[in-house]
C-alpha cells in the first residue's frame, strides 16, 4: 500500500508464484516505509526462489542462491550481499552471495560425505 492508501500490485511481472515476504519480516515495523522487500516466490519447477522488490520503480530482480535447496537468511541490498543455509543429505552448509559477480563463500561445510558415501 502506498502512503495515499493506494494499493499497487509490485509483482504482476513475476513469472513465478508469491508465496510471502523473506526480507524484511519485523512484524513491528508495520509503521515504516519499506523502499525494497525481498519476496519468496515459487517457479514453474517448484523451486523457491527470491527476488528483491524496489518499491518505487516496480522492478524485481532474482537473487542468485548457491544451491537450488538454498534457504535466505540474510539480504543486504546496499551492499549487494546475501546469507544463504541449507541442510541435506549432503551436509550443512552456509553460504555468502555476492549479488554483482555471482560468487559464492563457503563460511560453514559440515557433516559432508563423500557421494559414494550418499549412494548407498
């Protein structure tokens, strides 16, 4: 809703199916006025994917995820960084995203087994 009360639909170019808000989620906030959301949104594939929202302009842009069961944690859209966590088979991880180059840092790998490990 915009200040005047208006309502715009900020996602109708989306190809994808908004599922929520992943950023920002402060329910106590409810007094400000957010400039960029981030949404969750599900793909044609199932998959959640985020995108970062300018309230303003109405343009959305996918945030890159290290791995396709990637979960976001944390998005800084000043600085173009994300935080990134999954858990599976494979092990546990947690990422850093650099939204300008695509480059992901591996901050935490653990409980990882080898694939012929996981194939039994």
């Amino acid at each position: 809703m915009d200040i005047d009360g208006t309502f715009r639909n900020l996602t109708r170019k989306l190809e994808a199916r908004v599922t929520g808000f992943a950023r920002p989620l402060n329910a106590s906030d409810a007094d400000r006025t957010y400039v960029e959301v981030v949404v969750a949104a599900r793909t044609a594939r199932q998959y959640l994917e985020y995108f970062h929202v300018d309230t303003r302009s109405e343009v959305s842009a996918l945030i890159a995820k290290p791995a396709a069961g990637a979960m976001l944690r944390a998005h800084d859209p000043g600085t173009g960084q994300s935080v990134f966590e999954m858990s599976d088979r494979s092990g546990t991880y947690l990422w850093r995203m650099s939204q300008q180059n695509g480059a992901a840092e591996t901050l935490v790998a653990t409980n990882t087994f080898p694939a012929w490990h996981r194939a039994r």
